[in-house]
C-alpha cells in the first residue's frame, strides 16, 4: 500500500530550535521523528513526503529512503497538503504526520481493518481533549471532528493521532469543504464531510501517543522511542550499537571519566568529566566537559562546559558555559554564559554574571 507522511511544517511551538530544522528532523532518540515514522510505514510500495519548510533538508533523507518529496509550497493547512498527492496517488493509501509519536505497530493495526471501511483514523485518549480535533462517535464509527472545543463541551476523550487510511473520495471531500477559520484546508473536516456523506470512517484506539509539538512533549516522545528501541520494538538508530543498560552509542564517542546511566543516545560526541543520566541524545559533534545532563538534547555542533542541563534542547552549535538550564530551548549559535535559567527560550547570547 503507498504511504505518504506530512512534514511540511515548521514547528513553532519548538521554536527557536526549530530555526535549524523543520520539527520532524530535529534530532531525538538517536535519529528524527520522520526517520522513526518513514520506517514504521515503509514496504516496498512508493512512498511520499509533503515537504515545504526547509524541503532541502529532506533531500539526502530522500536519496537514502527511497522515498519521493511532494512540494507543498506555502503550507495552508494538512488538506491542502493532502490535495498535493491527487497526482501520485491513484488507490487507498496510509497517511502518516511525520511529527508525532506513534506506537510501532501502528500501520498494522489500520491495514488489518482497511476492508471494513471507507476511511480510518487513528485517535488516541489524552487528558487534555480540548487541545486537539475531538472525536465525535455514533455506531462506532466518526461522526465528527471538533476542532479544539472549548474546554468541558468536548464530545470524547479521544483526539486524531496523526496516522489514517484514506480512499480516493478523499480528494473529493477536500475539494468541497470551506476554508477554515484559520485560513486552512484542514483534512479533519474533509473526514467529517465524507461521515456526514454515508461513508463509514473507522477508529482504530492508539496508545501511548504523543503530539511532540512542544519542547515538554517532544522529550516524553524521545523517552518512549528509546523504550521502544530497547526494547526490540524499533530498528536501533543507524550508526548506533545497542550495549548493556540501553545505551546506544557510536564506535566513534570519545568517553573520558565520565558516568554514564541509559536508556541514552552519545553519537560521534567527545564527553569528559561529566555525568549523563537517562533520556540524553547526543548528536554528532557535541561535545560535553565537567558537566551533568539529563532528560535533554544536545544538537550537533553544540558544546556544553561546566554546566548543568536537564528537561532542555541545545541546539546547533550552542556554547553553554557555567550555566544551569531547566525546561530552557535555545536558538541555534547562541552562547551562554555563567547563568541560571529556569524554563524559558534563549534567542540570543546571554552572560548573567561578570
């Protein structure tokens, strides 16, 4: 069956990290979120990227999959993004956004029940149900999608998670829905006209689930992918070896004195005098001096000295110095300096103390 994943947008909730990459390719758990989700997906039948934001990035990913890259131009939305696969995909297909977590067995849950239905989405059960397109059901099957209600008049617990199985009438049903209020075609309201139309769309319950969009959520996802990693549900990151206590780490990390807890990720990185406990990812080129990281993100390039990181991305080439961060996202090149910060976003250089 072709599959097609979304990957058009930037990512604003994880911003400024996200001035480097588009979401889907920030590094986590050893590889991206796209990678994680192009694998979940992959056979041998084509598959399609939706690509807009920094769509070079995508490229060598492209070369290296095998998979082909959909232009979206300017992203108006995840129906519009969708429309932009009329001219690939000529049956049913698997949809996947490429920038959440979602179990490993995913796509088999969905293609075991495709005979059943004209469409099928997957949804999850959350907490908090009025962030997200709410599931409406009548007979089993969706009635509706309530796009972020208000809080108390949400219709269920259960929120679209990202993965579907669609059918040709798709392309009909996005072609003859209004645009929405946010200037968007949106393909939850495309499933609610085809409901509204007598076709039976399907739920398939998911879980765990996570909608990675912000920086607290992004690293819960990372957690669960190295669960699923160790646990032999996931491929193992490329370039990783998978050794004792769930580290997975490059043949070509420099360790010097250091301490070292999993689950984790240390790619081609130099750590020296320093402590990393569960849930770090080190991408390739960071390098870690007398300094204790935990729950974080350390992009390639970046450079974390005497300093304490926990719950934070560093993104590309950062220098932190003498600093303790918590719940803190900086922006790419940034330098920070002898301070102590405290869930927040770091857009420029910063020295506290002198």
């Amino acid at each position: 069956m072709k599959a097609a994943l979304l990957a058009a947008g930037k990512g604003n909730r994880l911003l400024p990290a996200t001035e480097a990459r588009p979401k889907p390719l920030l590094p986590i758990a050893g590889s991206t979120l796209f990678e994680y989700n192009l694998i979940t997906v992959k056979d041998e039948s084509p598959i399609y990227a939706v690509v807009s934001y920094k769509k070079n990035l995508f490229s060598k990913l492209s070369e290296e999959y095998g998979f082909s890259l959909v232009d979206q131009g300017a992203p108006l939305g995840t129906g519009h993004a969708v429309l932009r696969l009329e001219e690939f995909i000529k049956e049913s297909f698997l949809l996947v956004y490429s920038d959440v977590y979602i179990p490993p067995k995913t796509k088999d849950l969905i293609i075991s029940s495709a005979d059943k239905y004209d469409h099928i989405a997957a949804v999850s059960p959350v907490a908090r149900p009025w962030e997200f397109g709410v599931i409406d059901l009548k007979d089993g099957l969706l009635n509706r999608i309530v796009e972020k209600p208000d809080k108390g008049k949400e219709p269920s617990n259960l929120v679209i998670a990202g993965a579907f199985y669609l059918s040709q009438t798709i392309f009909d049903y996005l072609k003859n829905i209004r645009i929405s209020p946010r200037g968007e075609i949106e393909l939850t309201d495309a499933l609610t006209l085809a409901a509204r139309n007598g076709e039976k769309v399907g739920v398939i319950e998911i879980s765990p689930w996570v909608d990675a969009g912000r920086p607290s959520d992004f690293l819960k996802a990372q957690r669960l992918l190295f669960q699923d990693v160790i646990a032999g549900y996931r491929l193992k990151p490329k370039n990783f070896e998978l050794e004792e206590g769930g580290i997975l780490i490059s043949e070509k990390a420099e360790l010097v004195n250091s301490e070292i807890l999993g689950p984790l990720a240390i790619g081609q990185c130099e750590v020296a005098n320093s402590k990393l406990h569960p849930y770090v990812y080190l991408e390739d080129g960071s390098k870690v001096r007398s300094s204790k990281l935990e729950n974080s993100i350390a992009m390639k390039g970046s450079s974390i000295n005497s300093s304490e990181v926990k719950d934070s991305l560093i993104t590309d080439s950062s220098i932190i110095s003498r600093s303790k961060l918590m719940s803190v996202v900086t922006a790419p090149s940034v330098r920070m300096n002898d301070c102590s910060i405290i869930k927040g976003k770091l857009w420029k250089d910063r020295t506290c103390f002198t």
